[in-house]
C-alpha cells in the first residue's frame, strides 16, 4: 500500500456492501449469509482490496456483485478452478468461493474435489437449499429420494450427495456445517473458515422460499432444533437435545442415540475432536442425518496439511536458489550451438 | 552446458567415391520401443552441429508401445538436412532406416526409387514376418528390387560389440539404434563426437548403459568404414544461413520459450495452467522445468479447470497461458467466453491435431481454425495467430501476448502437430533485440468514487485493475456489463453497444499489424494463400515454380483474426488464389466470404503434412 495513503478507518459491516441493489427474493436464507459474511470480514478487519468472492451460477453466486471487494462472478461450477488460479499468483490474497449446491456438486462437482484434495489456502461456501432455484426448481444433487420437483414429478430417483462426506473424502482440512437462520452460527463458522490456513468448506443450510420452502424446516424451527441437530464443539460429548438429555454413542463401528441417565452419563458417549488426524471421526459425523440422527453442526475438522499454494511457491522459491533467477540467453544456449560466421 | 565449436569432419576416406550432395533425407523406422525418435533426433542435433540446415518431421502412432514387431506399431523419424535453406522435412526419403519387417513395408512408399535401404538382416525371421503380417520376406521376393539395399546383421553386431559388458541380450539390443545411427554417420560423413557427448550426459548415472550406447555408435560407424559393402560415401556441405550463434528447436520447445520471453519482456510472471495432451504436453514440461524464471505450472483436473484457473491468474496479474489440442479446446469454450466477457489479456494455444474427437492425435491437422474462429456461443470475437513453422512459435507467442495485454484480450495461437514435433535450426536472440512489452495498471484510488472497470482507452481496451489495489474494487463476470460502469446489466440498447464495441475492439487490432507480405511477384499469375504448418511445403515450391519460370507468389498469413488491413488488396492482385489446407477449405471459406474472391482449395486431411511435390501440383494447372 502506497505510504501516503491515510491509514484505513477501522470498517463497519456497512463498509462491505456494494452499490448493487440485492436481489434475491424476500425471505432468501441468501440474505442471513451475506450479513454475517459482512460482518465477520468487518471483525477480521481484512482491507476490502485484498478480498476476492469467486462464484459459479445460481443463485448463492450472485453473492460477489453484493460486495465491495474484488470478485468473479465466473461460470457455473468453475469457481474453485478460478480461485485456485488466482490464489497460485496471488497468495497474499483473502480468496472466497461462493457455490451452491447444483453449481458446486453437480456442474462442477470434478473442480471441487480437485480443490479441496489441494488444500489451496481459500475458503469455500457452499450454499445448500437442496434444489435449483435460479432455473426454477429442478431438483439438485443433493435433493432427497423421492422429491418431487419440476423434473421429477414422480419423485427423484437418484440417491442424495452428502456434502460433507465428499468434502471429508477428499481429506479437507476445515469441515463445517451451519445454518443460515442460526446467524450466531453461522457467524462463528465463517470466521473459524476465514481464521484456518488450508481450504476452509462450509456447508450452509440455506432455505429457498420460493422452490423448497421449509427443506430444513426440522433443524430452523426453534422448537424442533435442539431435538435434530447436535451442535458440535471440540472435546466435548455429543450432547443433543431441549433438555440436553441424549447423546451419540458408539456402537461398534456405528454411532447410536441414547438417553443419559439410568446409568448412561456423558462419560460414555463420543466425544467429538476436530484435530483428529485421520477424518474417521468427521467421516461418521457427517453420515449422521435426519431423521434417524440429529446432525451435527460446528466445525467437524480442522487439521493442518500444506497448502497448494505455499508449496507451489516454495517450488518457485527453491528453484530460484538452487539454479539462480532465469537468465534467457544462458537458457537459448544450453542446448548444442554452433555459430554461422 | 554450452558448446560452441566448428564442426568437426571426419578424415575422408579416400578409397571410396564421395559424393557431394545439397540435400540428403534419412528416415530411421523401427519398432515404437526401438529408439528411433532419439536416434533421429541425434542425427539431427549432429546435422545442426555441422552447420547444415535442417529440417525433421517425427511420425510416430498413438500406442506408446504398441504390440512389438506389428505395423501398428512403427516409429520413424524424417531428417531433411541441406548446404541450402530448406523449409521441409523432404517429400521423399534418400536413405531409409528399417529396424523391422513391419517398418520397412510400411515406410517403403516414401523411399526415392534408387533409394538406399539398410535393414536389420536379423528383424527378418519367419516369426518376425508373421508378426508384421507379411506372407513372404521383402528381402527375397523383389519388394526391394529398385532400391540399393544394405542388409546388415544390426542385432547380432550390437550384441557383440557389447558382449563382455554383462549386459542381458534385451539391454544390449536396446542398443541397437545407436548401431544404426553409427552407421548412418559414417554414410552420411557425419562427426560422431556430439552423439558421444549426448550418451555421456544423458547416461553418465549409468556408465554401463552409457558404454554400451557408446560402442554400438562406433561399432556401426566402423562397420561402414571397414566393410566394402558401400561403394559410396555422402557429404552434405554446410547451409549459408543468417550469420549468428544457433541452436535447434521444436515448435513446442519454441512456444515454451516464446512464453518465457514474452513474460520477461512485460514483467508479468507466467502461470501456465493445462491438461495433458498429445501433441501439447511438451509446453507443460518444458515450462515446468523452468521454474526459476517464476513460472507456476499448473496441471489442472480438466481442460475446463485449465482454462478457468487462468482466468483466475489473469485476473490477479499474471501471464495467463493455456495449452491444448483440438478436443481440449472444445472444453475450454464456455471459459473463453467468460475471458472474452471480463476483457481478461490470456493465451489458449491449440496445438492441431487430426479430429474429430479423438481421431488421430499423433497426426497433424488444421481443421480447428473454424473452432478458434467461431467455436464459441454468444459473438465472442478474438485474435487468432498461427505459427508457420517451428521456430516461429517463439515469435508468435511473444506477438500474441503484446496484443492480449494491449487490447485486454484472450487470443488464441494456432500451431499443429508438425510444427510442434518438427524442429529446425533458430538463430538465438539477444533479450535486448527484443521489443519490451508493456504493461499498465492503474494505481490506487482515494477519492471515494467508485472504480469504472469498463472505462475504455483509445485502442477501446479497459483498465487492468488488480486485486489488492485500494480503492479499485471492481466485480467481473459472465453476465452482461455496462459500458464504463462495469454494473450487471440487462439492457438491450447496452448489450447491443458492448456486443459492437467488443467487435469492433478486435478489428482494431489489424491497424497494429504488419501489413500482409508476399514471397514473389507483387502481381500475377497466381497466389498461393497459405497459414500455419503449411508454410515449409509452399515456400520451397514456389521455389521450384519460379525455377521454372512460373508468375506464382506466396502469401502467409499469421493473422487469422482480424485479418492484415490490406489482405483483400493483396488477393485482388494475382488472377487465381489457391489455399492449400489441411482441412477441408476453412481459410479458403473465410476468404470468399470476406473478399468474395473466387480461391481454390487445395486440401488434404492424411495426418500429414503436404508435401512440396503435392503443392506444385495442385499449382501447375493455374500457372
């Protein structure tokens, strides 16, 4: 940054918010995600030049043009591909990816994989309604069985992804799962993404009024929340429920819901550990769904792992040591020469 | 490691006749584990050395190893070397090289009548004619009866010549190639120190593996000279070429160091993002090599993600390049797109290859000029470049990128399988022949108001604005923008103003080229209208035309889009204009469309490059 240049002002959520008119429709879950993004990118202080949202097509992608930073509204499902080429030049960068569930898993499922299995030093927000709502209710990859929508009106036949599955089978090293209405949530889970170095991936429960009003209706509602979802929180047993009366155990290799007391205490249930080496624990955490499961929510794994990008640039920087910066000419010449008088 | 030495003749040996040739053309055919890309690549490099102008023209299949001994599966590779300037790897071979059955029946139609044959007497055994699917032996049953043939025991001789070095019989028959090189060295009064040099650097970890190489060379270099088999010695004097220090270069070799010359010279660093494929991949390795000239190569998961990740790498600054074939490039269209829309400066090289689809990938084609042109949705204009021949590629890369970062452009450069595998002599630029290239970005911005990232310069190219610049924030994307503004838009009046001003950007470019060249008459009788790999096969034939009086001139274009501002001119000045191709007349559509000029085509799509006897007659019946 030139020297004369005032120092910045310290930013205020406000700060973040582009020109643009918002347009996605009233009572888009889209809406939760954006403020809390604001607000957390006010309370890490980054300088709004050194951010970059990239995103695909739909609906979440439009999310870029909502911010004053930099930002790629790209193709659909080409986002991680697009960051991970300006991260590679411009690893001083803050670099956000912003996808959907069609977008991120289906159209671009292959970059995503690819993305995450390199751990680049980004983070990745994928906004999950569980149907698409930009062409206008089609189901997506990740809607259930059975769902009927415009193109399955007898119902989907083609089983369910499981995000976080994929994204733990790819050995990411930052899982998380929140909910666009639990803005404290969500909130706390953008910053953990934003605070880890690696490929940070964040699966947002995201309610879309319009085509799918009410998909997560059972981990919202006030009343049903605590029973389904189980609110992660490193070291600390599985506890769930309004009364925090049930807990996760493990039965063999598989988890089970039991009640505490009568002789059940927390003692005997898993306990969760996000560091954990090997993405087992994180694996059977994000097979657990409703409504046989509560499902987790919180950070599911958080491990260190080099980073593409770093190693990239170290390949360059080693490189430059060993063999000295490129000199041209002495290149043209390494080969057989001979001069023509 | 440099050298830089007087070619080093043998002692003539004056019992033999010796006979002085211009040109000679030598093709070693074998099996494709046989070894002979390096031992055409020797011959070559040695050529080269001795101050001979050289051209080559590797063919080989598809199959890394096909199975042994089967027509499928033979290699060869072509080396053209002159006292003269020559443009081609030759239409018909002099001397051929053949290390099996299969090779020397399938390589046999290129070998001048009275041509020079040595094959491996021991390649020819029953088993080894069942495999090539030959019922009776081309050595006894009058295949080879107007040819000089040389039948010698290759394999038994390498063996011996390596015996007592313990080596098993499969490692001392790898040697084999190097015996045939030997031998053709002596032939062709080649110096065997260079190939010498070559074994002990490329197998110097291995000293046995490099002893053996070593003695095969000099067995088959002894054998010519002690056995009185050959009547005749060759010698191909060296080429007056352009004084200057020389090396020898492949296309893609060129293109790769085009890249690195272009970055150097505009101060960006390179990030090369791709997709293995044939006949492309040599950039990638090439370029991955050299990551103290801060390169970042990135093998990509797709074509798509290749494309993309450039994208990326544009947008925060760098040298974006990308590399393909014709099917990759297909993957790449809906990125291109997008850098068409966000104004992003980029590369896409397509190195042709025979399509559709997989087709022949190891064979060369230009069929994807339509594809570069127009395979793209929405009207999506770009610059198109093609390379004419080897080491034009280190031209054409530097060219493609000064107007890429001008016009705030991707621009796609055309070269082909020919061009990339076939090498030539290259006269080594000093960095400081070379035209900087430059490069703007606007600085910070403090006055509040918002950033214009479509506000447009003389030339109607925008801002290069980038990331981590305070005050220039600014959203690209694929949907629609409004003029200077840079905001989502969805106006008719304004898309039909961006859809111009994008075209009319690109036309642009044709008041910042060269105008169009011709080699020839300035008018006449006819021209010969050609672009990309076709370039060797016309200039010598024009050549060969004028020898023989013909009013016939020779136009190349390396601008297919937007043409040279005078290219309808020139055209309107000869009274015939033919466009040799190999596609089916994409050029020749283009220019009857664009100048309403009646050309002819003059087409061909074998996997291979024309040869110059094939463009004389499809010239001869204008002239």
């Amino acid at each position: 940054m030139s020297a004369d240049l005032p120092a910045p002002a310290k930013l205020t959520p406000a700060d973040y918010a582009s020109a643009q008119d918002v347009r996605w429709c009233p009572g888009c879950g889209d809406y939760a995600i954006l403020a809390q993004m604001k607000k957390v990118l006010a309370n890490l202080g980054i300088p709004k030049e050194k951010l970059v949202f990239i995103s695909g097509i739909g609906c979440s992608s439009r999310f870029p043009y909502y911010l004053d930073t930099y930002g790629i509204h790209s193709i659909h499902g080409r986002a991680p591909a697009v960051a991970t080429g300006l991260k590679a030049v411009r690893p001083d960068l803050s670099v956000w990816v912003i996808t959907g569930d069609g977008d991120g898993l289906s159209i671009g499922g292959n970059h995503l994989l690819h993305c995450i299995r390199r751990n680049l030093d980004i983070n990745i927000v994928l906004f999950n309604n569980r149907i698409y709502g930009l062409t206008k209710g089609q189901y997506s990859p990740t809607s259930p069985l059975g769902q009927v929508t415009k193109s399955t009106p007898m119902g989907a036949i083609d089983n369910p992804l499981h995000i976080l599955s994929v994204a733990i089978g790819c050995e990411a090293t930052f899982v998380a799962r929140t909910v666009d209405v639990h803005v404290q949530h969500l909130s706390m889970c953008l910053q953990r993404a934003a605070e880890h170095r690696g490929t940070s991936f964040v699966e947002v429960y995201q309610n879309c009024v319009v085509f799918n009003d009410g998909a997560f209706e059972y981990a919202t509602d006030k009343q049903l929340r605590s029973e389904h979802t189980l609110e992660l929180e490193h070291g600390k047993p599985l506890v769930f429920g309004k009364n925090r009366d049930k807990g996760i155990r493990l039965n063999g290799l598989e988890p089970e819901v039991v009640a505490l007391g009568n002789g059940v205490t927390e003692k005997d249930l898993l306990v969760h550990d996000e560091k954990a080496p090997q993405p087992s624990l994180a694996y059977l955490l994000s097979r657990m769904h409703y409504p046989d499961f509560p499902e987790p929510i919180g950070v599911f794994r958080a491990v260190d792992r080099p980073k593409y990008d770093e190693l990239l640039n170290a390949q360059v920087a080693a490189a430059m040591a060993k063999q000295g910066p490129g000199d041209l000419e002495a290149l043209f010449s390494s080969g057989d020469t001979w001069v023509v008088e | 490691m440099i050298h830089e030495q007087q070619p080093c003749a043998s002692e003539p040996d004056q019992s033999l006749g010796r006979e002085e040739l211009d040109e000679a053309t030598v093709r070693f055919c074998g099996d494709s584990g046989d070894g002979m890309q390096l031992a055409g690549t020797q011959l070559t490099n040695t050529s080269a050395l001795v101050g001979n102008d050289v051209a080559t023209f590797p063919d080989f299949p598809a199959e890394i190893r096909a199975p042994r001994g089967t027509q499928a599966g033979v290699s060869g590779f072509q080396v053209h070397f002159a006292s003269r300037r020559i443009f081609t790897p030759g239409d018909q071979v002099d001397a051929l090289v053949a290390m099996n059955p299969a090779a020397l029946v399938t390589n046999l139609p290129d070998l001048r009548p009275g041509g020079i044959v040595i094959v491996d007497a021991d390649s020819f055994t029953p088993r080894d004619l069942q495999t090539a699917g030959l019922k009776t032996s081309p050595l006894e049953d009058g295949t080879l009866a107007s040819y000089q043939v040389f039948q010698v025991d290759i394999t038994r001789l390498t063996r011996l010549a390596v015996k007592d070095l313990g080596l098993g019989t499969k490692d001392a028959d790898r040697c084999r190639n190097f015996f045939a090189m030997g031998l053709v060295y002596w032939l062709f009064d080649r110096p065997v120190e260079p190939t010498l040099r070559f074994v002990i650097e490329k197998f110097g970890r291995r000293p046995d593996v490099a002893e053996s190489n070593r003695r095969a060379l000099l067995a088959g270099y002894h054998y010519g000279e002690t056995t009185e088999a050959f009547a005749h010695r060759y010698a191909v004097d060296r080429a007056r070429l352009p004084p200057g220090k020389y090396t020898h270069i492949t296309g893609n070799q060129a293109m790769a160091w085009g890249l690195l010359a272009a970055a150097r010279l505009s101060g960006c660093d390179l990030f090369y993002g791709t997709y293995p494929i044939t006949p492309a991949s040599d950039i990638l390795h090439e370029l991955a090599r050299r990551k103290n000239f801060g390169v970042r190569t990135f093998q990509a998961e797709d074509e798509i993600a290749a494309v993309t990740a450039v994208i990326g790498a544009a947008f925060g600054g760098a040298m974006g390049v990308t590399g393909t074939s014709g099917p990759g490039l297909s993957l790449k269209g809906e990125g291109i797109g997008l850098a068409v829309m966000t104004e992003l400066p980029m590369l896409v090289i397509d190195v042709q290859r025979a399509g559709p689809s997989t087709g022949m990938p190891t064979k060369t084609e230009q069929a994807d000029l339509n594809q570069a042109l127009f395979g793209r949705h929405g009207e999506c204009p770009l610059p198109v470049l093609a390379a004419a021949h080897p080491a034009d590629c280190f031209d054409v890369a530097r060219e493609a990128w000064r107007i890429a970062v001008r016009y705030m452009t991707p621009v796609l450069v055309l070269s082909d399988a020919f061009i990339a595998n076939g090498s030539e002599p290259w006269r080594i630029p000093k960095m400081s022949e070379l035209e900087p290239i430059e490069v703007r970005h606007p600085g910070p911005l403090s006055n509040g108001q918002p950033f214009q990232p479509y506000r447009r310069d003389e030339r109607l190219a925008r801002p290069w604005a980038l990331p981590g610049t305070p005050g220039l924030m600014h959203r690209l994307g694929g949907l629609e923008k409004q003029d200077i503004t840079g905001a989502v838009s969805y106006d008719g009046a304004n898309h039909q103003h961006m859809v111009d001003l994008r075209a009319r950007k690109v036309a642009g470019i044709a008041a910042d080229i060269p105008p169009q060249t011709v080699e020839g008459p300035k008018r006449g009788r006819l021209l010969i209208l050609g672009w990309g790999g076709t370039y060797g096969p016309i200039a010598t034939a024009v050549r060969r035309l004028w020898e023989r009086g013909a009013s016939v001139a020779h136009a190349h274009l390396r601008y297919l889009n937007p043409f040279p501002a005078n290219l309808g001119e020139v055209l309107r000045n000869y009274d015939r204009v033919l466009i040799p191709e190999l596609n089916r007349g994409q050029l020749r559509a283009l220019v009857r469309a664009e100048y309403l000029v009646d050309a002819i085509g003059w087409n061909k799509t074998t996997g291979r490059p024309f040869t110059v006897g094939e463009i004389v007659a499809g010239a001869e019946p204008w002239i």
